[in-house]
C-alpha cells in the first residue's frame, strides 16, 4: 500500500511538473530552448546531490537544515587548499571530508546528546558559515590553479560533465534506498524508531550513517560549486537548504518520517528549479521570488496533506470559535 501511495504521488507530481514548463514555455522568453533546458540541468544538479541525503534524513524522522553552511565551508577548504598548493583532488577531497565531519557532528549532537534536530543542525549551518568566513577572511577566494575549474568546465558533447556526476550520485542513493538494508532501515526507523529497536535495528548506527551520508554528499555539492565558480565564496549556499527541503517535500517525502522516494525529490528538485528560471526569464525581482518560493513550500506541504488522504480542515474558525457546553460554568 505504501508504494502504491509513493508511485501516485510521482505521477501527480510529474503532471505539475509538466504544467509549470507549459506555463513557462507561454510566458518566459527561451524557455524551451536547448541551451535553458541544459542551463536548468546544471541549475538543479547540486539542488539534487544534497538532497538525496536530505531525502535519506527526512524518511528516517530527522532533518538536517545545516546544508547551506558546510555548502560554503567546504568550497572554501577546497580553494583555500589549492590556494597553498596542494593539487586539485586532493583539495577537493579535503572539502569532502570536512563535509563528512559535519555530519558526524550532528549525529553526536542529535543522537549523543539529545539536543533536538533542528536546534543542532541550526547551530552547525552557523558555524560552518562563521568558519566559511573566518578561512576565507571574508573574500571569496580567488588565487586557485587554472584547472580548478575542470568540473564545471568538461562536457561529454553536449552534456556538462555536472550533469553526468548529478546522475552518478542520484542511481547510487537511489540503488542504496531501494535494494540495501540501510534503505529498509531508514524506512523502518522513521516509520517507528521504538519498534525499530525492538526489532533488533541499530537506530543510533543507522542514523549516524544516514547524517554522515548527508554531510558528504553536501561537501560534494560545495566543491562542485566552488569549482563551478573558480572560488571559494563564502556567501554561497545562502538558503541553500530550503531548495533541498522544497524539493524533498514536493518530492513525496513524509515531514514525519515513513514515506518518501529518491525519484520524488529529483522530479521535486525540477519543479523548484522550472520555478525558479521561468521567474529569472520573466525578469520577476528576487524579492518577489522568496514570496512565490515562501508559498510553493506552504502548497506543497498542504498537496503533500492532501495526497495522504488528512485533507484540508476549511471549518478550522467554526471549530475555533465553537460554544462547548460541557466547558461552560
């Protein structure tokens, strides 16, 4: 019943999709033009790489909002370390692991300490944003080799190389969640952790893993975009978390934990990304864009409710002002 309810939501979610781009293609200059269509591909890759471990997270009942932070400190390891001569790889290694060991850190803060999803994952977006700062002075860091840039730069014909390593990423989280353990573990746990328990599941080792996952993948995306831009800017990233968990709830992925797909939050990460060039094209302002990005989150929470059968409660202010007899004097 459970995947019956998953593939629904796919299916639904693809139409919006399909919407969004004819109502695009109707009102935005160039839309459908190849060089957009592969110009929203390299636009929506990094939304993509973080958010399979943000999917992974979320199904398990947890939420990671630090993303947007280790976004920027990793990229500035990786330019500081080329910076000081070390060789491209293995500065982008170094941005990887400092990603790894931010996830870690929040497993120890949430599952160590008890300290509750949000506020742990708040912390370390700040101070990984602080240290972003504090690496880099400040200034995005500019003095890296020639081929830092490789990434961004190689094409496989007319296919950035981007595209390619999006794709690599997604088929692996996606093989992992459908065919492993770890999968059916993180389904388990979000659906009831103390009966996960019960049943013999390492909840704490499952999760520490899916946190570490989500901190790697998330140090990938901030090399990519380090090397995307030939620097390490410590302003990137800003926000960086809503995409990932707009495109993640869009995608299907319970806000409770239990449910969710990888394939929902990839066609969720296009949605969000459609959204946001067809706005650029139309030369809607960047304000206006947090209005139109604030609300598509509170409508796909509220199609997300909707879908599962909890529907929307229009007699809310009847209920509210209701005259109780039993409470009355």
């Amino acid at each position: 019943m459970n995947k019956v309810k998953i593939k629904n939501h796919n299916l639904v979610t693809v139409f919006v999709l399909f919407l969004i781009v004819i109502f695009m293609s109707l009102f935005a200059h160039n839309f459908l033009s190849p060089a957009n269509f592969t110009n929203i591909l390299r636009q929506v890759s990094l939304t993509v790489i973080v958010a399979c471990g943000t999917t992974f997270i979320m199904i398990a009942g947890g939420l990671d909002i630090s993303v947007g932070g280790v976004l920027a400190v990793t990229g500035v390891v990786a330019a500081k370390s080329a910076s000081m001569g070390f060789s491209v790889p293995i500065s982008f290694a170094f941005g990887i692991l400092f990603g790894l060991i931010v996830g870690l850190v929040n497993a120890f803060l949430i599952e160590g300490t008890k300290i509750p999803t949000v506020i742990a994952t708040l912390g370390t977006m700040y101070i990984c944003r602080g240290l972003a700062y504090v690496i880099s002075g400040g200034n995005p860091i500019i003095d890296v080799p020639d081929n830092y840039s490789f990434i961004s730069a190689t094409h496989f014909g007319p296919i950035p190389l981007l595209i390619i390593i999006m794709l690599v990423v997604f088929i692996i989280c996606h093989i992992i969640f459908k065919y492993t353990l770890l999968g059916k573990y993180t389904l388990a746990i979000g659906g009831n952790t103390e009966t996960s328990k019960l049943s013999g599941i390492k909840t704490v080792k499952i999760k520490t893993i899916l946190y570490a996952m989500g901190g790697t993948l998330a140090g990938i995306g901030g090399v990519l975009m380090s090397s995307r831009l030939k620097s390490g800017d410590p302003n990137v990233g800003m926000g960086f978390e809503f995409d990932c968990i707009v495109a993640v709830v869009i995608g299907g992925t319970s806000l409770i934990g239990g449910e969710g797909s990888l394939s929902g939050t990839f066609i969720g990460a296009l949605i969000v990304a459609v959204i946001a060039n067809g706005m650029n094209l139309m030369g809607i302002g960047t304000f206006y864009q947090y209005i139109i990005q604030g609300g598509v989150l509170v409508l796909a929470v509220i199609f997300d409710q909707t879908l599962k059968g909890e529907g929307l409660k229009f007699n809310f202010i009847t209920r509210l002002f209701s005259y109780d007899k039993r409470t009355s004097c």
